[in-house]
C-alpha cells in the first residue's frame, strides 16, 4: 500500500537523504490511494513527474525531530502527541487541528483534510545508527 511513495522518494531522490539521518523524524506517508487521488494514477506517472515537484512534496510529510515539542516522544509525534496549531516539516508549515481524538493536517494547498488512518508505526530511518521514528499513513498528499 506505499509503493507508490518508495517509487515517490525513489524519483525524487530522497532515499539517501531520509536513509542517513541519525534523529528520530515523524513521517506522515501517504498510502497508494492518496497518490491516485493527487493526479498520479500509476507508478509510471511518478517516475515520470519532476524530481523537484516529488522533493517538494515529499518533504512536506517529514516532520523532523528539531521541530517537535520536548513533550513529543524523543523528538517524534504518536498520535496522541499531535496538537491544533503549525508543525514545521522540511518543506514548511503544516496546519494541524483536532477533531476529538483525531488529527487533521493541511499543507499550503491543500483543500481537504489529510487524516491519519494507520497510526504509530515505529521504524529507523538508518538501520546502523538511526533514531527510532513513527510513521502515520495518510489517507491524502499534503500540497505544499
């Protein structure tokens, strides 16, 4: 169901850059379906697309460790952590409220809210020395 972002990061060449860092990151990660609904409807129309329009993108779904709350996990965001207000991602501000226990994102231009539908996933950007992460897959693309 994330193919089409391992085919996003491919293309826009962010696998070193996501895969050498050693501070924990919170990924929100859109699933295949968001990918779809954001105008890419297969994997050839990604790695067809701009490198710099998928870096863009791309890095507007990384909240990086120097950018969360001390209260925020060792520098990552569960679910619960999240709160109304501005996260700061590589690529600028992400617009966050709350609806009940649920988090709501928006980039720059987006439309619609782009919400969690698979919290909590806990992996390492660097297997030798990187920070445990969380990833949240979301069910839209944030548009920067």
């Amino acid at each position: 169901n994330l193919s089409y972002l391992s085919a996003a990061i491919t293309t826009a060449g962010l696998a070193t850059t996501l895969n050498s860092g050693v501070a924990a990151i919170t990924l929100l990660a859109p699933d295949n379906a968001a990918f779809i609904a954001a105008g890419f409807p297969t994997i050839a129309s990604i790695t067809s697309a701009s490198p710099i329009t998928l870096s863009a993108i791309l890095r507007l779904h990384v909240i990086p460790a120097t950018s969360v709350p001390a209260a925020g996990g060792n520098g990552r965001l569960f679910s619960p952590d999240f709160r109304a207000g501005t996260y700061t991602s590589l690529n600028g501000p992400i617009a966050t409220t709350i609806t009940g226990t649920t988090a709501n994102f928006r980039g720059t231009s987006n439309t619609s809210d782009v919400t969690i539908t698979t919290p909590d996933l806990l992996f390492r950007t660097n297997i030798a020395s990187g920070a445990p992460s969380v990833m949240h897959i979301v069910n839209r693309v944030l548009l920067p």
